[in-house]
C-alpha cells in the first residue's frame, strides 16, 4: 500500500538520480565521444586531471572561491539579520528588498553586472575614477580581477537567501536571556557575542556547510559573466566539467572531473553529519 | 537643609541623565534605519540601474548620475517585442513552469504522505537515503542524464519535465509539515473506512496548503529562472524559455542597445518578483523550514 504512494516519486527519482549517479562512476573510467565507440581507460582520466593545468587552476579557482566568498557571505547575511532583529519596524520590507536578488534571473542580473563592471563605461568604474583612482580595475576581462568579480557577484547574490536562514535562527532564541543581560547591564555586543553568537551556533553551521557546498557547485555565474576567461583565470570546477562534456564532447573525462567534485561535496556533507549528530535530529 | 539640598541636585542629575539615555537611545534607533536603509539600497541597486537603463535611451544607459531618466523611453518596452521569438519564449517558459510545479507538488506530497503516515519496514531508512541524495549535485548526473535522454530522443521540453519533476526536496517539505498533523485524525477517518488515498486527498491534502503554496513557489522561482537544464537540452529556437530566449537577444544586440536589453531583463524578472511579494510568507517558511532550496 506504501509502495503506490512511494512509487510514482521513486520511479523518477530512481531513473533520473540514483541511475545517473551509478553511470557517472562508470563514465569516469571510459573514453567515449559519443559518436565513437566507447573505450575503457581504467584510471586515465584521474591521472590526466592531475597533471591537466586547465583542471588543476579549475579546482584551485573553486577553493579560493570557497574560502573568500563563503564567509563573506555569511557574515555579512548574519550582520543584516542580527540588525533586522532587533525589533525594528518594516522589517519585511527590508527583508524582501535584500532578498530579491536571490529570486531573480542568473542571466538576467548578470547581463545587468556586465555592463555595472564594464571596465570604460560602467558605473563602478566612474565611480572610482570620481574617487580619484588612477588605474581602475578591468574586472571581468583582466585575468588578475575576473574571480574577483564573481566573487562579489556571488556574495551580492547570496546574502538575502543566508539571512532568511539566519533570521529564522535569531527567533528562535528565547527573548529572556537578553533581558536578564539588560538587567545584568550587557551592552549589545556583549549581547551578541555572549548570547546571540554561541545560541545560533547550530544555524551557523548548517549555513557554512550549504553555503560552501553551493560554492564548490557555482557554474551559472561563471558561464554567464566571465566564460572561465580570460584564459582560465575564473573558470571553476562546475565550468571544467561543463566545457570538457558539452563543447569538447570528452564524456569520460568530463565525469571523471565531476566524481571529483562529489568527492569534494561528500566530504563537506560527512562533516556535517559528524557535527550534526550533536546538536540536530532530523527525524524524531 | 542641607540634605534637602543635596537631595534636589541628585534628583536633577538622574533627570539630565535619563534624558541623555533617551536621547543616545534615539540616535542610536535612527542611526540603525539609516544604516539598513543604506544596506537595503546598495544590494538593490543593480536591479535599479536595471530598470532606470531600461527606460533610457542607449546613449544614457551608462550616464550613471542620471538615475531618474532625462527622457523616460516607454517605447523600449514595444520595440523588443518585435525582435526575436520572446513571445514564444514566455509561452515556453510558462508551460514548463506550469507543468512542473504541478507535478512537482502532486508526486512529492503523494510520495511524503506515505513517509510520514503510513507505516512499513526500513521507511526512516528509506527516507534518510532520500534525503541525502539532496546532496548530490547536478554536474554529477547531467552528463548521465543527457547521454540518456538523447539516446532515445525526446521533445527537450518532456527531458526538461523530467529532470526537474521529481524533487527529493518537495518530500522532504511535505513530510515535515505532514509530521504535524495529529495520527488521531487519521485514525478516526481510517475507522470510518476511509481507504488511504480518500484520506490523503480529503484530509491531508486541504489541511497542507502553506505547504503546498512554499514548494510551488520554490518550483516556480526555480523552473522559470532554470537556465542550465535548458541550455543542455534546448537548440531550437521555438523551443527555446525565456531565460535562453533572453541570451539569444542579448547576443543579437545591433551595436550598443542595452537600455533594449535592460527591458527584457526587467520583463524577465518581474514576474517572479510579484510572485514573491505576494506570497513571501509562504517561501520564507519554507526555507526556514527546509534550509535548502531546489
């Protein structure tokens, strides 16, 4: 009786998920262009990767912009939420305006920042050279600045989807322990750091682990505002494996990339297990 | 006397100072609003030079002082019509997000209900296996899926269905909020011999409507903004959503027509944006609910 209320939804996800995934641990060890026949490589492709400098730049593009864009975003998300909550009125009007750029078309706003970056005319740059700023940045066609630029683009896009996590967080917090801090005469940083921080440890941590997930998977931005160049000083690992599939038709090696980014995601995901076990349960 | 006086002085000076305290409250108050309101403008702010460029003429859409345009240029928002297919865009577009999110909504709900009610052996395994999936991303499968899908040759619109139909998110959603529905209700209707189905559709199902409205908005922010699904599977141009179809026009710009292409995007990302205003309620819920999103 379970089985016809599962079915429909596992039939799907068993074919469209599951499958794929055991093929693409398969693909990983063949070299295959679709048009040619299949041959079996065992271990090549891995070996390629690592000595492939396209690949190597690739994931070390994807780790720096894991490690700056991650807590860029998550602090600057927390900050917004933590003075969202402070008992201000019009909160939801705050509230949607630094969220819509989470809900709006990838392609659309960033054809909107391309022309914002574009390095002769765009508002960033006059306004910088309104600053007195002699060599202004070439942002998304220097090779020195194309990361960059999606790194901001990245954080500017994400901030309202961490804070809504985070302000779910900060409401969950009992309003007595701040107002014994008042009576004991704690200003609002101590506040923050003695109360807010440490009862918002769990939320923390959960937003770390997606947004750093979300970082390792980050393809749209890439594509749309720098194509990976110039040469590949933006491309990232979502990019790598993109270009190697769709535009090289390298299918095996294309997946032997992508089994690299699972492992990478799998292994964020087993941390959080590990630490989650203490302080969340999903299922009671 | 003397006491008196001192008295006096001390009950003035807690007066100036609780003035002081009320004054320093109420900068401080002000300095936050104005702070978040500064906050608030600078993430918006692209999408307001988006809209201002929209209705410039293409000489101002770089003068960036200008922020109210000097001509207000309406006529942009005629004039892209008449370019390429974004008629037959939208039509797509609206189609798959239908379609989806329908979908979407009906086999997740159906599928949670036996998560969450019905008992059968392993089912929390199951279900965790499920969910962990969530994690798998989709650079990992596309390449299986697309050699897949192409080797037996479907309409790219039903491959597009396919892949984003089946969302182990929208389970996981449901049974949450199903989880909360008391057994005794269930109970009750089970004894008066409701079969499992006429429970889910009369009982369940109309009691579950802010979860339904949060993950049909997730399905519907998610389909209509879809550009990698599409990109993978879509070639031809009548086939082509809105977010391909906006690409297109933006490649096929004559010279520098970007207030032409700042309309389109503004075209894009409204309907979205009204969506979200009307029901944000229901999508912040769910992904304090959830934590994820599609």
């Amino acid at each position: 009786l379970a089985a016809t209320f599962i079915l429909p939804h596992f039939t799907g996800f068993l074919l469209f998920t599951l499958v794929p995934v055991a093929y693409a641990f398969f693909l990983s060890t063949v070299e295959w262009d679709f048009a040619n026949p299949m041959t079996f490589v065992g271990l090549a492709n891995f070996v390629e990767l690592f000595g492939d400098e396209a690949f190597l730049v690739s994931l070390r593009n994807s780790i720096v912009f894991t490690v700056t864009s991650v807590p860029l975003t998550l602090v600057i998300s927390l900050g917004i939420a933590v003075l969202l909550n402070s008992g201000i009125r019009g909160i939801v009007v705050y509230r949607s305006m630094i969220f819509f750029p989470n809900i709006s078309s990838v392609v659309a706003i960033i054809f909107a920042w391309k022309l914002i970056f574009h390095p002769a005319l765009g508002p960033i740059n006059q306004l910088l050279r309104l600053l007195g700023w002699e060599t202004v940045p070439g942002w998304t066609s220097a090779p020195g600045w194309s990361l960059v630029s999606v790194i901001i683009f990245c954080t500017w896009w994400g901030i309202g989807y961490y804070m809504i996590i985070f302000l779910a967080g900060l409401k969950s917090i009992p309003s007595h322990l701040y107002e014994s801090a008042t009576i004991d005469g704690a200003n609002p940083w101590q506040k923050l750091v003695n109360i807010t921080i440490p009862m918002l440890g769990p939320t923390i941590f959960f937003a770390l682990i997606i947004c750093s997930i979300n970082a390792f998977k980050v393809f749209e931005p890439v594509m749309l505002l720098t194509e990976g160049g110039p040469g590949n000083s933006s491309s990232v690992l979502g990019y790598f494996i993109y270009k190697r599939a769709f535009v090289w038709q390298r299918f095996g090696y294309a997946s032997a990339s992508a089994v690299v980014l699972f492992t990478i995601i799998l292994t964020i995901t087993f941390i959080q297990f590990r630490v989650q076990k203490k302080w969340v349960t999903y299922l009671e | 006397m003397k006491i008196m006086d001192t008295d006096y002085t001390m009950t003035a000076h807690a007066g100036t100072r609780r003035a002081s305290k009320a004054i320093l409250v109420a900068a401080r108050r002000f300095a936050l609003y104005l702070f978040l309101s500064c906050i608030s403008l600078a993430i918006i702010s692209p999408l307001i030079w988006m809209f201002s460029a929209s209705l410039k003429t293409s000489l101002a859409v770089f003068d960036f002082l200008q922020i109210i345009p000097k001509e207000v240029q309406w006529v942009n928002y005629v004039k892209i019509w008449g370019r390429t297919n974004l008629a037959v865009n939208f039509a797509n577009s609206i189609k798959l997000t239908l379609i989806i999110t329908v979908g979407q909504v009906l086999l997740s709900s159906f599928a949670a209900y036996a998560f969450a009610k019905i008992r059968f052996p392993r089912r929390d395994l199951l279900f965790i296996f499920y969910i962990s999936t969530l994690s798998v991303p989709f650079h990992v499968i596309m390449i299986p899926q697309f050699i897949v899908l192409k080797s037996v040759a479907l309409h790219p619109h039903l491959a597009i269905v396919l892949i984003l139909a089946f969302n182990p998110l929208g389970v996981f959603l449901f049974r949450q909020f199903f989880m909360n529905i008391p057994d005794d209700l269930l109970d009750s209707a089970r004894i008066d011999g409701l079969s499992e189905y006429r429970i889910y559709r009369a009982i369940v199902l109309p009691l579950s409507r802010p979860a339904i409205l949060a993950l049909g908005i997730f399905a519907v922010i998610a389909v209509w903004n879809d550009f990698i699904v599409a990109l993978l599977y879509i070639y031809r141009d009548e086939h082509k959503t809105i977010q391909l179809g906006m690409r297109s026009f933006f490649s096929l710009l004559k010279g520098p027509e970007y207030n032409l292409a700042m309309a389109v995007a503004v075209c894009s990302v409204i309907p979205v944006l009204v969506l979200f205003v009307l029901m944000q309620k229901y999508l912040v819920e769910g992904i304090a609910m959830t934590g994820l999103k599609g």
